[in-house]
DNA sequence: AATGATTTGTTCATGTCAAGAACAATTACC
DNA sequence: GGTAATTGTTCTTGACATGAACAAATCATT
C-alpha cells in the first residue's frame, strides 16, 4: 500500500467557512474542552484509565528494584504458597503457562528464587530464597507507598470502597 | 543444573488427534487451595484483574459489530466533539498520535467517519457519517447490556460506587 | 516578507506482551 | 501395558504501544 505519505494537494476547503480560531486559544480550547462524558459513564473506560494510571505508578515504584508488577506478583503468591507448582501459579495470575516461564527464569537468575525438583518429576517447585525474601520485604514497602499515592488520588474512602467492590475479581472462578 | 532440558526438536505436525477431554479436575482444586491474600489488599493487582473480566466482556459485546473498544471510545468520542482533529482525539483517549491512525483507517474504510480539510490544512476534522451514527447507536445498546452485566458482578451499589470513585480518573489533565 | 521553529498526520522500526502450537519427559488411567 | 493427560519449554504469530523520522503546513519573530 504505497499512498503518498500525506495526501499532498488535497481539495481546499474553500467552501466550509469554518468558524476562524486564533491558534492560540485552539491549542488550548482543544485540549481542555473535549467533552468525554459520553465515556465516563462507561465503567470500562474508566477501570482502563484507572489501570493506566495505577500500572504507571507501580512501575516507577518498584523501578528501583528492577521489578515489573507482574514479577512482583509471582513473588508475592511463591511467598504465599511455598512449593507451588508453575501451573498453579500460571493459573492463579491468568497467564497462560508459557507466559510465565521467562520472568521466572529472570527471577531464578537474579537469585531470587528456585525451583526444586518434587517427587512428580514433572513439575518443579517454587521456592523464595533468602534473597527473594529480602528483597520482596523492601518491594512490600514501596508497594504500600504507592497504595498510598492511590489513596491521595481517590481520597480514603474511596480506596476502601475500591478494594471491596474490585474483590470480587480477585478470586478467578 | 542437572535438571534435564525439554527442549522439543522441531518435526512437522502430527496428527492432531481428537478433541481432549476435560479433566481439569486436578487443575481446579490446585488453584483452589492457593492463597492470594496477599494481592488482593492491592488495588493495582485488583483493578488489573477488573479490567482483564471488562475488557473480555466489552470485546464480546461489541463483536456482533466488528467494534473493538478502542474503536468504540473513538467513534463517542467523535460524535460528542464532531470535528475535532486527530491530535485531539489522541490525547483525550491517551495514545500516541501514530496509533489512531490505524483504527481510524479502519473506521474510515468501513464508511462509519470521514476526514474532512479544514482552514488548517494539516489537521483533519473528524465526523460521523450517518452509518457511523447509527452503527454507535446499536452500540450504545450493546454496551449498556454490557454494563447490567458488571452490574450484576458488583452489585448496584458497588456499581454506582466504582463510577464515582474512578471518576477522577476519567478526565486527563 | 523571510526564515527558523512548531504542529499535524503519516510511515516505519522496534519492543513488549499474550496466545497458541508443538514437543519431550513424565505420570495417570483403564 | 498402552493410551491419554499433564508439565515445562521453545518457538511462532499477532496485536499493540512507543518513538523516530519525515513532508506539508502554519506560527512566531524579526
């Protein structure tokens, strides 16, 4: 599909009259007056741009840990649920198995955790190490950090009604 | 270690064989017994998994119309703010400028907007055709069967409360 | 009016990420 | 015992956001 990259000689819109903005104010009319309520009705939308936002923030707070959320996740039930298998995991966070086989290895090769060998020699065991559990001691910290950026943004009641209305996505059924 | 690797040879297609049977017994029972107490306290980990069952719900919703959501948000978007340009649409729904483009090919293409020149001959005013306007209509009927179905998740009090509290979410500023 | 800077739409290269197929090793089931 | 199912792994594919680079047009400053 070779079309010119931006249609060059267009018709001229000689014969709209549009309604004649001095620039300045269009810049800022633009950016401050779209009206997006037919959007902020829909729940969707909003649990989206509430993700993007929270994603964003977790990201830059377990930064200086070189952890990605989802890392932090399979820490976090590995502590939980010592010796689970990767399936179990995999299932418990809505990944599909192959999805999770390289943050583990990244995990496994920072040290942070193992996988032992069970008596089914199929599955492997997971297991924190020392380091693993040090190190999701101090992430635990700046993860309540930033559940209390979200609690600033959405006031504390507002945090507390999130939690308990989202917990019933939080058991996958 | 001395772990054996499974690594597959790569071999042409076998038969593909019959349709496996269910026996995911085992499977559901595992994911029974694990515990995620310790991400459920965090909203981040709840509004992720909010958003997965949302966002699965609204694509089917709006599949019988070949929309994907982000299509939809566009099409809103535009009819509530006819005319505004790509930039402006871009950065009330938080994408870069590049990446409307191809869903906005697409919309073009299947007759629901168009691209009309203005007095600024680098923008393009963006507009609703009447099939782009009735297409959103039966949409709107789908999306709020889609939203009595959260409803029905969270109840209608959790409902009306997850409107208000991701509200401030809604307007990027 | 000239000219450099900025904006808009577009293309392209890249990186990330999830989904799924295929496969080896192992175990479960009949 | 033999067939089916499970687990971990690799690889391929496709969707999708990101960012750079670029052409056309407009703005800003003189």
């Amino acid at each position: 599909m070779n079309r010119p990259r931006r249609a060059p000689t267009r018709e001229t819109a000689t014969d709209a009259g549009p309604p004649i903005k001095t620039t300045a104010r269009r810049a800022a009319k633009q950016r401050a007056e779209v009206n997006v309520d037919g959007l902020t009705s829909v729940a969707g939308y909003l649990i989206r741009q509430a993700q993007l936002w929270v994603f964003e923030d977790f990201v830059e707070t377990l930064a200086p840990l070189s952890l990605r959320p989802a890392q932090y996740s399979m820490l976090v039930v590995i502590r939980d649920n010592a010796g689970l298998s990767q399936m179990a995991l995999a299932e418990v966070l809505g990944i599909g198995r192959s999805g999770i086989i390289p943050p583990l290895d990244y995990l496994e090769s920072r040290g942070l955790l193992q996988r032992s060998p069970t008596s089914d020699r199929r599955t492997h065991a997971l297991h924190l190490t020392a380091q693993g559990t040090k190190l999701l001691a101090e992430a635990d910290k700046l993860v309540h950090q930033h559940e209390q950026r979200l609690m600033e943004k959405v006031g504390p009641r507002g945090y507390q009604q999130l939690l308990r209305v989202l917990a019933v996505f939080g058991t996958r059924s």
